[in-house]
C-alpha cells in the first residue's frame, strides 16, 4: 500500500476530520519555511510549532512531501487569478500582460517561502515534480487560450505553433520569479524583474517591448 492509501486510509478509519489541527500544521510548515529550505524542516519540528501530536501529523498527510503539496496547491490557488490581468482582458494586450506578470511577481513575493521550496524539492521528488508540473501546465493552458482570441498575437504569430513558445515563457517566468524569491539580483528589484518578464512575452508574441508605462486609452 502506497503512502498515500495509507494516509487515506487512516482518515477514513480515524476520528471526524479536525480542520483546525490540520490548518495549524499548515501555517506552522509555512512559518518554519520562511527561514528554512525545505530539506531542513523535520516532522518533529513541524510538530514542536503546531504544538500537536506526532499521529496527528499523519492522519493529515503521508509525508512532509505530501504536507509541502497542499502548502503548494494552497499557495498557487490564486495564480490562474493573477493571471486574469492578462487572460481574462480586451485591453491592450501588452498593457494587459505587464499588468499579469506584476501580478505573478507579488504572488511568487507572498508566497515566496513555498514557491521557493516546491521549486527546490521537485528536483528529488517526483510526487512533488508532477505536481509542479502540472501547476505550471495549468498557467500555460490559460495563456493559450488566451491567445487563441488574440488577433494581434496571431498576426504577429504568422502561423507559428504558440504552444512551444508559451511553454517556454512560462518556465522563463519561473526561474526569474524563483530568483526574485531568493533575493537573486539583478532580480531583487521587482521593476526589473516586471520589465525583463514582460518584454519577454511582448516580443516574442506581439514584436514589440513591454516596457513603457500602461496606457490608459
């Protein structure tokens, strides 16, 4: 039986579900997250700061991989919204975008300690790696759509499959926002990190820089 069968089922077995026990857990994982890599957060730890019992951890999650997963889902829940600045408008599309890559940066800034971590232990987890896959195929998907209703980026685009492209674009936003959240320069900045992203995206997809000030009209 997998660790995650198991896991689910203790909870069927176990008492009612407590959301507060398993909510304190959470934000005691995410306390320890902001001065720690994930690598260095114990159970034990985790425990000691949520201030509960060591078979209470485990009615809720399998592992620390699995808590780190619902940290992370929890974490990108408002990503798809940051990303309606841009994929959910009819304004200009080059205001639009820098308007959703300013809104990517201050989530990847909030939630700077998890992002940081799912980015880290995907590499050696491959539970944690398809879930970061996935989370990142979700935001893709999204702009794809988005592109389908472009009449500029489809002009721009002559034809030219933009799924590779976007892809692309969207694991170049990952590392830099992944660097902005370690406090990488030149990516400490948040302009920089705003104007880099974003003409980016314009020139690759509309021929033209992103950098000048969103226009009004």
């Amino acid at each position: 039986m997998s660790d995650g069968v198991a896991a689910a089922a203790r909870r069927v077995r176990g008492r009612p579900p407590n959301s507060g026990t398993r909510d304190r857990i959470l934000t005691a994982a995410r306390a320890l997250l902001s001065s720690r890599r994930f690598a260095d957060v114990s159970v034990a730890a985790i425990l000691d700061s949520a201030g509960v019992a060591k078979g209470s951890f485990y009615f809720y999650f399998a592992s620390r991989e699995d808590l780190l997963g619902a940290l992370v889902e929890q974490a990108v829940s408002g990503g798809l919204d940051a990303a309606t600045a841009w994929t959910s408008t009819t304004a200009d599309p080059v205001d639009a975008l820098r308007n959703g890559v300013a809104a990517g940066a201050q989530l990847w800034r909030r939630e700077a300690p998890v992002l940081r971590a799912i980015v880290e232990a995907a590499g050696t987890d491959a539970s944690l790696d398809a879930l970061w896959r996935r989370q990142m195929a979700s935001f893709a998907e999204a702009a794809l759509a988005r592109l389908r209703d472009d009449p500029d980026a489809r002009a721009w685009l002559a034809g030219r499959d933009p799924a590779p492209i976007v892809t692309s674009l969207s694991w170049l936003g990952e590392r830099v926002y992944y660097l902005a959240a370690t406090g990488t320069p030149p990516f400490d900045d948040d302009e920089t990190v705003v104007d880099v992203l974003t003409d980016a995206w314009t020139l690759a997809l509309y021929g033209r820089r992103g950098t000048d000030p969103p226009r009004n009209s």
